[in-house]
C-alpha cells in the first residue's frame, strides 16, 4: 500500500509493480499529480491500473497497525481496511531545518517552516544565501543545481543573477512515462483564448512489437499569439522529448516555427511537428 498522488508515490507504484507486487494506491484528492495537466493525470492513471495497480481516490488513512506475520493492517476513513505487507508514505516533505540555528542568526521561515529568500536566494540575514527545496520554491534537482549556480555567480563572480522559474520541464517516470513543460490548458486558459492539439496514438514501435502502448501529446497554444505555451506528454521517452521542446517553449517558439520544422521518421516525437488539426473535443 502506498499513501500519495505525486511524483514519488506513482513512480514507486509502477516499481513494486513491475516487479510483481500486488500495489494499492491510496490517494486523498479527486485525481493523481494535482497541478499537471488533466489530460496527462488521466492518462497515468490510467496507466497504472493497465498495470494492476489499484488506485484509490478520495480515500484517507486513519490507522496503520501491526497485522499478522508482519503485515500492516490500514484502516482507511472510509471505514474499509487493508491488509498489506508494507505500508509506505509519501504524502510530502517538510523542510529539514531544525537545530540550524537560523532563528537565532535572523533568517525568517516561512509558514511552512521554508527559509524565505529574494530572488537572489538571499535570506534576512544578509550573509546567509539558501538554495533547494529548503526555499521550497520549485522542488526539483536541476532547479536547485541552478539555483546554486545562480548564488556562485552572484556573490563569488560578480555577475549578480536571478533563476527564472517558468517553463522548466520535468518528468514523472511513471509507466507510462510523463514530461510536461509550461502552461497547463487550465493555465492556459485563465490567461486568455487558447487553440489545442491533440493526439493520442500507437507508436510504430509498439505496433511492431505487438504491445498495446499508447502516447498522448498534447500543445496548448495562444490563439491570438500562436505562442506555444505548453507541451504535454504521456509515454515512452516522454523526458527525453520534454527537454528539446522546453528549448523551444522557453524561447518562445510559436505553432508555425513547430510546423515549419521537418518531422524526423520514424519517431514519436515527429507527431509534434505535424499536428496540424485543433482538437474540438
């Protein structure tokens, strides 16, 4: 049984999966992954249950106890109980600060216990810089190796810079795997007037091989601007293909620049280049 709707709690999901265990997941929102895209949350759910694992929305835990044999016995608020051989929880983090100091030193935290910072990464205490998910600003690796960058180059190099936070990709590596960079369509659409394409499809690669895998794109562009906002993907090498787009999102390619550019056969990702139909659905 595994607690959680994120990134940790799907990719260990679809571990214990592929390994053979019998996986439960329990997760207390409407859907999977709050804040992606509604296409790809029903897509890697969908996903999962393809590969047996059975989700659970809607459900909180109220108990977990010691069973037979050494199981774990959860008891859910719905009143229903599981039985399992592990229970494993990844419902979140806190920043692990405590008995730093930082109180003391001047630097303040946040609600949440998070070290607040300027743009610089600078706290309230002038000397003091912090950078990762400690600011609990955007908690991914390569936002925190770039953040640290930022902080060398600010104070060591003379060169005083900031870490925009918009449009990084990043991946779920669910199974199916999942990239997403920029705008979700809700996003989108809070913004103004928003055109999609889509496709969901078989690969040539799954076709042959005869396995029933299936990959969704998805580009969320400005009506009035053809700005792409957002690239969506759900399947195989989908963090691979998120990192070349987020090039051109972050650039501010527009549908034309993708429909001007050659498709590259046989590939998945030559789909996004050759949408050309928007999605009325």
């Amino acid at each position: 049984m595994i607690a959680g709707g994120g990134y940790i709690a799907i990719e260990f999901a679809g571990v214990f999966a592929g390994l053979g265990s019998q996986v439960t997941l329990v997760h207390r929102g409407e859907k999977l992954l709050r804040g992606f895209d509604e296409d790809l949350r029903d897509e890697v759910k969908a996903g999962l249950e393809k590969r047996g694992v059975i989700v659970r929305l809607n459900e909180r835990i109220a108990s977990i106890a010691a069973g037979e044999g050494g199981s774990k016995r959860v008891s859910l608020a719905s009143g229903e109980t599981l039985d399992a051989d592990q229970a494993m929880l990844a419902i979140g983090r806190a920043p692990h600060v405590g008995g730093l100091g930082l109180e003391a030193a001047g630097v303040r935290l946040n609600e949440k216990g998070a070290v607040e910072v300027d743009a610089f990464s600078q706290t309230s205490a002038p000397s003091i810089y912090a950078v990762g998910d400690v600011t609990d600003r955007m908690n991914l690796t390569p936002v925190a190796i770039r953040e640290g960058h930022a902080f060398a180059d600010t104070v060591y190099g003379g060169r005083p810079t900031t870490v925009d936070l918009s449009n990084v990709p990043t991946a779920v590596f669910a199974t199916p795997e999942l990239g997403t960079v920029g705008l979700t369509e809700a996003e989108a659409r809070e913004k103004g007037e928003v055109d999609i394409y889509k496709t969901r499809f078989r690969s040539m690669k799954a076709t042959l091989s005869g396995r029933d895998e299936k990959v969704l794109m998805k580009l969320v562009v400005d009506a009035a601007t053809t700005k792409v906002l957002g690239v969506h993907i759900v399947g195989e090498d989908a963090a691979e293909m998120i990192q070349v787009a987020g090039i051109a999102v972050k650039m501010g390619a527009t549908k034309a620049d993708f429909d001007a550019t050659v498709a590259l056969h046989p590939s998945a990702a030559e789909e996004l280049v050759t949408l050309r139909q928007k999605w009325t659905g």
